[in-house]
C-alpha cells in the first residue's frame, strides 16, 4: 500500500516535473508552431493535471494571407487536445484568458482589460471552429494595425460569439466567403469613437459626403449566421457632429461649367449635437441615420481636410439636420453600398446668397452672364435624396421677412417665401412668392405693394434648359407709382421725337407671364386716372389727363428683341371732364400687332379697330399753317405696315365719327361723317374727310352755325418722310369743297363790313359754296355767294333785291390771309330802294367786276381793287346820295340815265369804303366821284354833266352843297386837295 501510494506520488511528481520542464523549455512551443500556419508563444507555465495548463504572457497566431488571427493574453488557463497535436491539429477544450493584451482579427485589433474564454475550439490552417468565444472588456481600445489608428477607446464590451466549423481558404489561398455564414454573436458595447473612423469605410463610396466628431458608442448586435439581427444597433452621440457635402463631387460627370468659372464651388459644412446611428429595423432593412440639432451650416473651401472643418460665418444657424440611408441587411460580407441617402435641415437662415449657385446652374440658359442675385434671411427647410455622385430629389422652403432677388437688370424685393423642388435628377421646380413687394427695372421702379409669384420649371442639363426651361411671372394688386417709367419702353417702338410723352400718374397692376430662354408671352393690365400725356404736333404741345386701362396680351416676345406680338391688346381712357360735362370714353383693340427689330430700326404690321374720342391725336401729321385740325370721336379701323421708323404703303386708317370737327383757316365745321386716311405710296399720303351734313361757323363766332352739306376735305402729300422731318407745309396740298352752305340771315356778314360805313345787311337768305385749294402757304380759291331778298341800309336808305357775289382767288399768301382776287364780281338784281315817298326804284340792277384786286380775308375784309361798273340807270344812286333827288322828281328824272358803264378803285379797309378816281357815263351823262364812307356818313364831291350842263355838288356830312361857278374846274381842284391830303396822312 505504501509502494503503491509511493509509486503514485512519484508518478505524480515525475509528471509535474514533465510539465513544468515541456511548459517552460522551448521545446513544447516550437512543436506545436510546426503545426502548419500557426504560431503558438508562452513565457512561462504551469500544469495542475494532466492536458490542462496555466500560463502567462500567451500569445496565439495564425498568420495567413486570408485570415490573419492572434490572442494576447497576459494570464491564461488553457486545455489542449493532446490526440489533436498527435493528429497535426490545435484543438482548445478551453481557454480562459485575462487582461488581455490583444484580440486581432484581420487587419483590426481589440486591446484592454477583460477576458476572453473558448470552448472546443479548433485551429488549423485549412479549418476553424469556435462552438463557443466570450469577451468582457473594459477600458478597451480598437486600432488599425497598417497605422495604429485608435478607431474606439474606453471600450466596455461584453461578445458571445460562435463559428461554426468551416474551411477558412479556397484552394486559390483566398478567405473563403462562407465564413461569416458560420458566424454568430451577440455583443454588447459602449464606448468613445470617432465618426470619421467609424463610419466613413461605410460611407466611403459617397465621395460627396463625409463625418467628423467624436462621441460615446453603444451597441446592441445580434448576429446569427453572418445576419444582423432585427433590433441590432450601432449608436454614436457626439456633442460636435460634423457632416460636410462637396456640392463639385455632386456634378455631373459631364457638367464642368460653372457660374464662376475661377472659382470651384466650395463645401458645405454642418456642425452640433448628434446622434448617428447603424440599426437594423426589421429582417430586411439595414439603415444609418444621422440626427443634429442646434446645427450651424458654413461654407468651406473644398482642399481642406474633412476632419478638420474651418469655420466660417454660417449661413444656416439654429438648425435641425438629419441623415438618413438605407441598404438590404444582407450578409455582413454582402453589404451593399449604400445608393442613395437622405439629407434635411430646418434652421434659420442669415444669407439667402447660398442659393445663388444652385438656382443658377438650373437658370444659366434662361438669364445672362450675371445670373441670379439673393440676400435676405428667414427661416429655412430643405431635404434632398443623393446618389453616389448626384442629387437625384431635393425639396427647399424659404420663408423670409427681408428676401430680394436680382437678374436681368430686375431686382425686386419683399416679404415672402421661396420653395424649390428637384422633382428627380433632371428637373428643377422653384417658386418665389413675395407679398408687398417692389420691382424695379434699370433702376426704373415699376410696382410696388404687389402680390408677386415667379415659378420655374427646368431641366438640370444646360443643353436641354435651352430648350425646355420654362417660367412664370405673375403680380396681383401692384403699384406703378409713375408711368412715366414707361416712357422708355414705348420709345422703340415711336417715332423719333415721340409724339406720344407720358408724364405722369399712378397705376394698378395686374397680369402673368411665361417665360423661356427664347420668349416670353403672358398678360398684363395696367389702370389708374389722372394720367397725364403730351400729344406733341408740330408746333405745339397738347396736354391731356385721362383716367385709362391698358390690358396687354403678349403672344410673343422673343427675348433678342427681334420679334413682338401683341394682338389682342385693348387700351381704354376716359378723359377728365369738367363737372358737368359728360366723360369721354375711348376704347382701342389692336387686332394684329407684329413688330420686328433688326439693326437698323423696327418694322412691323397692324391691325386697328375701336373708339375713340380724341381724333386730335392727328393733328400730329396735319399742317398748322393751313389751320387744320380734327376733334370728336368715332369707331376706328386702321391697318398698315411701318419700317424704319415710317409707314409704308399700303397703309390705311378710317373713321366712322360722331361727331367730327375739323378746323381749317379761321372755320369751323362739325357733323357726322368719315374720316381716312391712307399711304398709297412710298411718299404719297392723303387724308380725305367728308361730312354729308354740317355746321360751319368762325372760330370763336358765337352765332348760330350755318348749315350745309357735302363737305368735303383732302390733304395730301407726295413728301412723306420730308414732312415727318420737318412738319414743312410746303409739302402738303389741302382741298377743301363746302358746295351747299345755308346762310338763314344775312346780316352775319356784317362782321366783314367795315364798321361805321354806313353798310349793314338786314336779312334775307342765302346760299354759299366755296372751293379752296391750300398748296403749301400758297392758297387760292372760289368762293360764292347769293342771296334773294337781301336787305342792306346804305346811309339812310334802305335797299332791298337780289345779291351774287364770287370771289375768285388766287396766289394766297396763308400766313398773312392775303389774296389776288381778279376776276371776282359783285352782282345786285332786283334791287329797289325802300321808302314812304312811293318811289322804290324796282328792278334796278348794277354789276361790279373787280381787277388788279388784292383780298385780306379778315374780320373785317381790307380789299383795294379797280372795279369796272355797268349799271341799269343812274337814278338810284342820285336818290341815294342826294337828298335833293329824292325829294325833286324832275331832279331825280333828269339824273337817271341808262346804261351807266363805268370805274373806279375800291378802298375796303377796317373803318371805311373808299371810291376814287369813279367815272360812270351813258347816254348824255357823265359822272366824276370821289367818295368815302366812314363813321355812318358820306364825304366827298361829285361832278355831273348832262349834255351842256355842268353840276359840282360837295357832300360834308352826307349834306349836299352844290357847285355850279365852273365845277369841272372846282371838282378837278378838290380832287387834288384831297389827294395831297391822303398822301400826308400816310
């Protein structure tokens, strides 16, 4: 028994021996590091019993090109296979290890204080198997062996961890797939990180993103057969989270334009409090998701380090930001790359100026060199969805109290809110609506206080936005507060000088239009009242104030400024009356409106119609020197062409009018009639108006008009472009026909009388035609007169009879009113004296036939002419001048004589008639005269011879003083007294 207890102590003795001597000599580890790809190091053992043995400074390896794994432990219990070492295998019954030095797998590797424990496991080169692995750190550590880079510190992890048997290398020597098929784990882990590390291998096929900051990581992973499990999660909340966008690394790969061609458009920066987090929400769905708050967003030039933001003044502040992205939870080592991802943020934005470049890549085909300008600031919201290197979808809003907007030399200003939306990768949608708002052009301000929206649709590719792009203006409730800001826009399209000014007044607006990087159309209405416009003729200035309505229609506008049509346009102005007048109210349609501008001048054609009150607006074209001049109002048809800043043929307008006034010399005359005017010719121009039924009357004649019938107006020119230069009337021929004029009462004609004569008409009615020609300043004419039972007064004898009076003239001179007229004559018929002694001298007439005459058409006439005379008899005109022979019927008997011929020269000036040098003869009579009426009385002498007898009679004061010592001789010294006396006076 002793034997046997003494034999077992030595046995036991010997095998402890052994033990330590195989545990602590090189001999044991260099045998099982010849087991092929594995490398096995301790520095110093123990053993308990047989096959388990405690060791410290363990170090595990398997070195392989696949798979590279090693164990570091500072204090390990471990328990071998010896039959797996006589079989050429590592086979671990257990391993217990603590303070672990290191943990690697692959190119990763955990270092701290904890434990780690295997069960059954097996290692070769060909075959791994770990039934069972459990790792409990703390205060651990992750680094990357290639640069000792720390990925995670203070790590606190707690692994249960499996992997099925499995052939670790293909026969081409590569890690065999399958192998996280084989594994399964469940982990528990807190720890501090860095983003950058942690993420960006996850994140690294997104060139345009990346993430900084450091934070505490949680996890929660459960792995079953290289599955994450549902509820699985990867958290890291950081104070300072980072996330950067490289808007160049967003283009397209064949965009390489830029709005600033120096300068690459930089980073976008967003840094605050975050969380990002790795999670598996369901069996199907791994998703990481980023989550900021109190963000700031800066812009950051594009070589600078990610991880190593400069900060700059932000141009988002107080914002929320959130990312998001998504892939299939495939196997771990099937994870796909992530092909789209989600960013947003709300926050308050302080420059509206970083929206420039987006719009502007989206409006470059659509507006010039200088783009798009913004400021502003509000508050903002916007997402959008990327790919790898593009964003496909995105969605902006903008509300901001201050925002304004400048292109094309259009700034405008207000209240309102922006929103964009990148519908998907190629179009872009975005909308501008402000609320009292101001718009100014050039500095012009067209409105004010406006509801103003401006929407664009365009494709992102600038090939395709030259086409496609598509936008829309439109503006409610605005202000023009001066119209005279239009000016400038109409002046194109006017002659040069316009004859149309707008100066001022205050308009509503309204309209919408559509706009393309080739054309515009749209519409617009433009009201208010006390407008106020010059209408510049030749010589003067026409003012007018009028309350108007402008409804605009643009069909097409091409933005070159080639090509403009506004058919359908309608303006409508009612001009400001006196209280009790009635308004005027005129309305133009423009039926056709094409306008073409080339380099030389605008052209285009028209088409005209409405009605219209104020005619006066041809007067511009109408020659000032004939008096001529046009008012009333009608409904209008026009139609024509124009190029080069004129008319050209054939160009037509025409008036239907009631009523229609024309003025031409010193008439008047009103009715309704028709009014056109046409271009039938390169320099051949007329305008006819015609009146079948009218009143004519002198300017400023306060009288009854008379009536008549048949006018008929036209002037012409064979000047045009000359005329339109110079407004020279010598290029202008006006005819003027009044063929039947009714004259009810005479006595209207008295104003040509000389006053104080001792003329005056009563009465009777008459009839006048006239026929006028105006060449230039020259004129000429026929004017003609008659009259039955026609009433006239001479001194104190009333005559009544037949009158017919035509005045012939020609070589007028139209500034001066001055005219030959030869050939006219005055014709008296039927005339009897009127008078209680029973003696009217019935049927007596007298015909005076004017030469050499020179006609002032005034009020009253001045004409001087020589005048030949034929007379029935010499009676009437004795008992007209002669007391004596009306109240002597043997005087008057003896002193008529038939037949009277005679002459004289006629003096009709403002204050008197004048007869000289009068010669009347027939039969045995013969008649020298010098007379003058003047200041309601006759003066003058006379010289009568009846056969043998001679008479002298002097008339002072009508009264009579007869002459009868030599009268020839008397008469003969009188007429030279008088003539002396005449020639002193001038």
């Amino acid at each position: 028994m002793a034997l046997a207890t003494f034999t077992a102590l030595g046995l036991v003795a010997l095998w402890l021996g052994g033990t330590y001597w195989l545990l602590n000599s090189q001999w044991l580890p260099e045998r099982l590091s010849q087991l092929e790809g594995i490398d096995i190091q301790w520095e110093q053992g123990r053993s308990r019993h047989p096959g388990r043995w405690e060791v410290e400074g363990l170090i595990i390896t398997r070195e392989d090109e696949a798979l590279n794994l090693q164990i570091q432990a500072e204090r390990a219990s471990l328990t071998l296979s010896l039959l797996a070492l006589l079989r050429g295998e590592l086979q671990i019954i257990a391993l217990d290890a603590d303070g672990i030095r290191r943990l690697r797998i692959g190119d990763q590797a955990i270092q701290g204080d904890g434990r780690f424990s295997l069960r059954d496991t097996t290692l070769n080169r060909d075959t791994l198997a770990i039934p069972q692995a459990r790792l409990q750190l703390e205060n651990g550590q992750i680094i990357r062996n290639k640069d000792n880079a720390v990925l995670a510190r203070d790590i606190v992890i707690d692994a249960n961890t499996q992997l099925d048997a499995i052939t670790l290398t293909t026969t081409q020597g590569e890690l065999n797939p399958e192998v996280i098929a084989a594994l399964s784990a469940n982990i528990q882990l807190s720890a501090h990180a860095d983003a950058w590390d942690v993420f960006m291998p996850y994140l690294a096929p997104l060139p345009w993103l990346a993430v900084d900051g450091r934070g505490e990581l949680n996890a929660t992973l459960d792995i079953v057969n290289g599955y994450l499990q549902a509820d699985s999660q990867l958290t890291l909340a950081a104070p300072a989270l980072g996330v950067r966008i490289d808007e160049a690394a967003l283009r397209r790969q064949d965009d390489t334009r830029w709005i600033r061609p120096d300068a690459q458009p930089p980073s976008h920066q967003a840094r605050g409090d975050g969380i990002i987090t790795l999670k598996v929400p369901d069996t199907n769905t791994l998703t990481l998701e980023a989550a900021l708050k109190g963000v700031s967003i800066n812009e950051a030039p594009r070589d600078t380090d990610s991880s190593d933001f400069p900060l700059s003044a932000p141009y988002v502040d107080s914002a929320t930001l959130t990312f998001a992205t998504a892939v299939d939870n495939t196997r771990l080592d099937q994870v796909s790359v992530p092909e789209q991802a989600q960013l947003a943020f709300n926050g308050q934005v302080t420059r509206l100026d970083m929206l420039e470049r987006p719009l502007n890549n989206a409006l470059e085909e659509l507006l010039d060199d200088d783009g798009l300008t913004l400021s502003g600031n509000g508050l903002i919201s916007a997402s959008g969805l990327f790919s790898v290197d593009q964003l496909q979808s995105a969605q902006l809003e903008v509300t901001a109290n201050a925002l304004q907007a400048t292109a094309l030399d259009v700034t405008t200003g207000g209240q309102g809110r922006l929103t964009a939306q990148l519908a998907d990768a190629d179009t872009l949608n975005a909308r501008l609506i402000l609320s009292d708002a101001n718009l100014t052009h050039q500095a012009r301000p067209l409105l004010q206080g406006a509801e103003l929206t401006f929407d664009l649709d365009s494709p992102i590719d600038p090939e395709r936005a030259r086409q496609d792009a598509r936008a829309t203006l439109s503006f409610a409730e605005a202000r023009l507060p001066d119209i005279a800001a239009l000016q400038a826009y109409l002046a194109p399209y006017l002659p040069s000088p316009a004859p149309l000014t707008l100066v001022s007044g205050q308009a509503q607006s309204q309209g919408s239009f559509n706009l393309t990087p080739q054309r515009l159309d749209g519409s617009a209405s433009l009201s208010g009242s006390a407008w106020v416009t010059d209408w510049q003729s030749a010589t003067q200035n026409h003012r007018m104030t009028s309350q108007m309505q402008l409804d605009l229609q643009v069909n097409d506008a091409q933005l070159d400024g080639s090509r403009l049509d506004i058919g359908g346009t309608r303006l409508r102005w009612l001009l400001a009356n006196a209280a009790q007048q009635p308004s005027l109210e005129s309305l133009l349609v423009l039926r056709e409106g094409r306008f073409y501008q080339t380099e030389d001048a605008p052209s285009g054609r028209f088409a005209l119609e409405g009605s219209v009150q104020q005619l006066g607006f041809l007067n511009t074209f109408l020659p000032d020197a004939h008096g001529l001049s046009l008012s009333g109002g009608g409904q209008l048809v026009a139609e024509g062409e124009f190029a080069d800043d004129r008319l050209i043929a054939p160009s037509r307008l025409r008036v239907d009018a009631s009523p229609l006034e024309v003025q031409f010399l010193d008439y008047q005359a009103n009715g309704r009639g028709e009014l056109t005017a046409q271009l039938s010719g390169p320099e051949d121009a007329q305008l006819t108006l015609s009146i079948p039924s009218f009143r004519l009357k002198g300017q400023g004649d306060s009288r009854a008009s008379l009536e008549g019938r048949h006018l008929a107006l036209t002037t012409t020119t064979q000047a045009v472009s000359r005329l339109m230069e110079s407004q020279d009337p010598r290029h202008v021929t006006t005819r003027i026909s009044l063929p039947i004029i009714s004259v009810p009462d005479l006595s209207r004609y008295n104003s040509y009388l000389p006053d104080g004569a001792g003329i005056a008409l009563h009465g009777g009615e008459a009839s006048l035609n006239s026929e006028m020609v105006l060449k230039g300043l020259d004129g000429m004419g026929d004017i003609s007169l008659r009259a039955f039972g026609a009433e006239l007064t001479l001194l104190d004898q009333r005559l009544k009879g037949d009158l017919t009076l035509n005045f012939k003239l020609t070589e007028g001179d139209l500034e001066q009113m001055r005219f030959s007229a030869d050939d006219s004559f005055l014709r008296l018929e039927n005339v009897r004296r009127l008078s209680g002694d029973g003696h009217q001298d019935a049927g007596w007439w007298a015909e005076l036939g004017l030469e050499d005459a020179t006609l002032v058409w005034q009020t009253p006439l001045t004409l001087e002419a020589d005048v030949d005379l034929s007379l029935r008899d010499s009676g009437l005109l004795a008992r007209l001048f002669l007391a004596r022979a009306r109240d002597n019927d043997w005087l008057g008997r003896l002193l008529s004589v038939r037949d009277i011929q005679g002459r004289t020269h006629l003096s009709l000036a403002r204050q008197q008639l004048a007869l000289s040098g009068l010669t009347l003869s027939g039969g045995p009579l013969t008649l020298l005269a010098e007379l003058t009426l003047a200041d309601s009385t006759a003066n003058g002498a006379l010289y009568a011879q009846l056969g043998q007898l001679g008479l002298g009679i002097e008339l002072i004061d009508r009264e009579p003083t007869l002459k009868v010592l030599q009268p020839q001789r008397w008469f003969e010294q009188w007429r030279q007294t008088h003539q002396a006396a005449q020639s002193l006076s001038r």
